[in-house]
C-alpha cells in the first residue's frame, strides 16, 4: 500500500509539472501572438499611411497642373517662352503640395518658383537674365527671395531632401 501511495504521488507530481511546463509555453506563445499582432496593426497602419500618401500624390499632381494651366502656362511653350515646366511633389512630413514653374523664354531669360499648389502660396522665386556685355557667370539673378513655409523649421530644412527643392537654384547663374 506505501509503494502505491508513493507511486500515485510521484505520478501526481509528474503531471502538475507537466501542467506547469505547459502553462509556460501557453504564456510564451500568447506573449509572442500579441507582439505578431502588434506588428500587423503597425505595418497595416504603415501601409494605410503609404496609400494615403499615394493618394494625396495623385491629387497634388492633379492641382499642380490645373494651377499650372490656370496661371497661363503650357506645357509645349506658350507664346512667350520657349519652354515652361511645372513638377509637383507632396511631402507628408508637411501635409503639403509644392509645385515649381520654370520657363524659359527666347531672349534667354530664365524664372524658377515655388509655389503650395493648393495655397497658391509663392515660397521662393528665382529669375535671371542674360546680359550682352557680361559672362553668363558674372550675371547674378534679378530676383531671387524666399521664405520658409509655415510649420517648417530651419533645422529640419537642413536636414531634409526639401530644402533642395525649396532653395534649388540655377548652377550656371
């Protein structure tokens, strides 16, 4: 009878570690399941960020042009300039949708700005004309001011790809 005893207590023990060890793993695997899901909601939101940001991309593009358009400009070159060019480029980071016109007119002139196409905000302009008497190089633009967007600091305009697009100015000018 004692080794019967002793037999179904060292049995007994044998299952509740058993069921500890199984506790264990349940707790790592749930632990694990949530950080998965984690993981899922974040890329999910990332993902839902891009297609917005996509989306807005689309629209910006779309207002640039029809800003373009309304302003007088054509794509081919209008009456005046040889050539006129708009890009547009949305920054999230900003919430905003800069577009630059650029032409380039027969005489040789040439004039760059930025502008938000939604706002129809000017932030920078660039213009520069040749001169009969002097070098290209020697010739510095007529005009050329700027100013920074609102909600944009200067550090992150030395640090950003948008301080490039913002200030580009003319190498040969």
């Amino acid at each position: 009878m004692k080794i019967l005893v002793v037999l179904l207590l060292v049995v007994l023990l044998v299952a509740v570690w058993r069921l500890t060890s199984l506790s264990a793993v349940v707790a790592r695997q749930q632990q694990t399941l949530t950080q998965q899901q984690q993981k899922i909601a974040g890329l999910t939101a990332a993902r839902s960020s891009r297609q917005n940001d996509f989306a807005m991309q689309g629209r910006c593009a779309a207002q640039a042009e029809k800003v373009f358009r309304d302003l007088g400009y054509e794509l081919n070159g209008s009456t005046t300039n040889v050539s006129e060019v708009q890009q547009s480029h949305f920054n999230p980071e900003l919430n905003k949708c800069f577009m630059t016109i650029e032409t380039f007119a027969p005489t040789g002139a040439q004039s760059r700005f930025l502008l938000d196409a939604f706002e129809q905000r000017e932030y920078a302009e660039y213009f520069w004309m040749v001169d009969s008497v002097k070098k290209y190089w020697e010739n510095p633009p007529i005009s050329g001011g700027n100013s920074t967007p609102p909600g944009v600091s200067e550090a992150l305009l030395e640090t950003s790809a948008l301080r490039e697009l913002i200030f580009r100015r003319d190498s040969s000018a």
